[in-house]
C-alpha cells in the first residue's frame, strides 16, 4: 500500500461502512455536507445472499426517509409491501390485526432483503461521491478527540480531520471503547434462525407474528411469492436448527409456515441462524462523537424495529448537522450532542422496554398470564384508536 501524508478536512467522519452509517452519509452528502465513511472493509463491494440472509422490515416513515435521500429508487423493484399485520397467540383465537386501512391508508411498511439493501445504498454513494469520500479497506492507527475537533491517522498514512466523528461501526464499537462509554448487555440466550420460503399462494402483503409455544414464528412479505421468515428459539434449540439437514429444515418449514402459503421452498442458501441480546449504550455522545445505531443500541428483533431504530438516528443526526452547517455553525459542538442525545433516548428507550417485555409476556407462562395475555390482544384488537396509536408508532411516524 503506497504511503502518504495527505491530511483532509471534512465536516463529518463516519466510522463504519455499515447500512446504518451509509445512510447518514448519504443523508449528509445530499445535503451538501462533506463526508467520509471509514472502514475495514469496502462498503462498496457486492454483498452477496449467502453472506447475509436476513430481510428488514423497514417502518414507512423510514422508507420515506430512504425515499428523500435517494436510496429507495435503487431497490424499489425488490421490496414488497406490507399491507396488513396479523398477530396471534398459538392455537388460541385471540388474535391482533393491524390493515392498511386502519392507518394512513398507506403501506404499514416495507420488506426488504438486506443484500439488497446494501446494493442500493453503495449505488447512492458512488452518485454522492463529490461530497462522499470513502475510505475502506482502511486501519485507524491513532484516534485524537480534542477541543477543536477529531483528528483520525490511518494506516496508509493519510489524515482526516472533521468537527464530528460517528461511531456507525457496530454492536462492538472501536468509537464507544475509545470514549469509555459503558454498555448495559442482556443475552436473551435465544437464537433467531431466519430464511427465504419460495410459495406457491399470494401472501397478499400479509405479515404474521405467531406466537407458539416454542418462539415466535414470523412470516414477511418479499416481493413476488416470497417471504422472509424470522423464528425466535431458545439457544440449545435454534443452535440445533441452523444445523439441521436441509431435508428436516424443509418439513418443518411447511409445517410452522402453515396452510395459507400453500406449498413452501426454501430458498438454498438463505437460512442462518444469529444469537440474541440487548446491548444498551450508557451515553449516545461524548466530545465531538455521536453513536448511531448497533453502537448504540442492540434490541430484540421481536418487532422487527431494530434497523429503523438506525434509520431514525441518521434521520435526526442528519437534519441537525445539516442545519447547523446552513447556520454556519459548528457541527460537533456539545449543544448539538446534547439535541441529539436528548432527541434519541426517549424513542430508544422505549423500543427497548416493548421489545424486552414482549418477549418476556410471550416467553412459556402459567395458564393465568396467558389468559391475561390473550385478553389483551383481544381488547385491543376492538379498539381502534389504540389501534391507530400503535400502527403509527410502528409505521414510524410517531418516535417518542
């Protein structure tokens, strides 16, 4: 690797090649803020499907903000949307529907694979590249946060310099070790085996949270006759079913996906299986640093609103970023922490706590917390104007 002792100014360093932080720096750069996106590895090469099997469930206020920074148009032909939501409680009749038309009248949201994903957004940043510097595969070889601003030495001997750093790099962030900020950390001791199902009827753009005995078993809506699905099992459990043969992964696929699929397929090669935890982030600012998503907050996918929880970081870190360089303001100065800080924590607490208690109401109970819990999903399946709170704040488009 040639050397050199270029030094560069930006208004924003991101560390972190990862969706999260490509979003923001596409966020910035069509701002006309100047950006760099560092990481150990090239955002830009091709991720393919057997690196990453997993589908986002992206809330539509997120896939709106996708829309508005240029991401959306790259992908739109692979995401299916979700129409209706269905909840139930095993072989119960209590049961939660959340339809389209009880919302907005717009989509409840949107599916999307994430390799997908991952294409449209290194598409959006070679288009962003006048205001988008990306520096990957790179190594940081020291790291100065001071009064002034960060100051970042890699190791091909280059320098950049920016008001703000971002910490996007991840549930195992290098940016919060480097402030000394602690984590809260809570292994669910779960797995979430996810995977692809090829069927041979309409899902209709029907997501379906069933909650059985042995986990939660989700089924999301891809485009075409596709679905994504998302069971969540005890360790021993889904350890023992991201090693099952093919064969026996099949037939129990058939068997939880149901009837209303019809005939089901796995897709080869789509089936993974990933531990689970709740990894909260003390502090999401330090001088001149702002954590964003996995650095600062690692949920139970239960309700599928971990990677929107991302999107709402890059959305709010953006849009004051983006005003106080228009004010001719100091971009990493500590009342825009404090803004963000401030503007964040009340949305990803309580995303944490739903989820947490989520899981725990709909862990194997004694007969008289079922019957509570069936209750409620019956109560509120009859009353539209909590109905109407909850799909909104799952649509994205109430955060607090």
């Amino acid at each position: 690797m040639k050397k050199t002792s270029l030094t560069k100014r930006y208004d924003a360093l991101v560390l972190g090649g990862g969706p999260a932080g490509q979003v923001l720096a596409c966020a910035l750069a069509q701002s006309g803020a100047h950006v760099a996106v560092l990481d150990r590895q090239d955002p830009a090469i091709p991720l393919q499907a057997w690196q990453d099997g997993r589908a986002l469930a992206l809330a539509y206020g997120g896939w709106r903000f996708l829309e508005q920074i240029g991401v959306a148009r790259h992908m739109r032909a692979q995401v299916g949307m979700i129409n209706d939501i269905r909840v139930a409680d095993g072989a119960s009749a209590a049961h939660l529907d959340f339809l389209r038309q009880d919302g907005p009248g717009t989509p409840l949201g949107v599916m999307a694979r994430m390799v997908d994903l991952r294409r449209a957004l290194a598409h959006r940043m070679r288009e962003a590249s006048g205001n988008c510097d990306v520096l990957a595969p790179v190594e940081i070889h020291a790291l100065e946060r001071g009064a002034a601003g960060v100051t970042i030495r890699l190791n091909d001997g280059r320098t950049v310099q920016a008001p703000l750093l971002v910490g996007a790099d991840g549930r195992d962030s290098f940016c919060r070790r480097e402030a000394g900020i602690g984590v809260t950390d809570r292994p669910y001791h779960e797995y979430g085996v996810v995977a692809e199902l090829e069927h041979s009827l309409d899902h209709q753009g029907i997501a379906v949270e069933h909650f059985l005995p042995g986990g939660p078993f989700a089924t999301l809506p891809l485009p075409g006759r596709h679905c994504g699905i998302v069971w969540t099992l005890p360790k021993t459990r889904g350890e023992a079913l991201a090693q099952a043969d093919d064969e026996s992964f099949q037939r129990l696929m058939q068997q939880r996906a149901g009837d209303w699929l019809g005939q089901v397929r796995v897709v080869p090669g789509s089936r993974f299986a990933y531990p689970l935890t709740l990894r909260l982030a003390h502090h999401l600012t330090a001088p001149r640093l702002a954590l964003m998503g996995d650095a600062a907050h690692v949920v139970h996918p239960l309700a599928g609103q971990g990677f929107n929880l991302g999107l709402r970081d890059a959305q709010c870190l953006a849009g004051l970023v983006t005003e106080y360089l228009r004010l001719g303001l100091d971009p990493g100065a500590p009342d825009l922490l404090t803004s963000y800080a401030r503007r964040r924590w009340p949305d990803i607490a309580a995303l944490a706590v739903a989820t947490h208690g989520l899981d725990r109401l709909f862990a194997p109970s004694a007969a008289p917390v079922m019957a509570l819990r069936r209750m409620g999903l019956t109560m509120v399946h009859h009353l539209p104007i909590i109905k109407r709170v909850l799909i909104r704040k799952a649509m994205g488009l109430a955060t607090a």
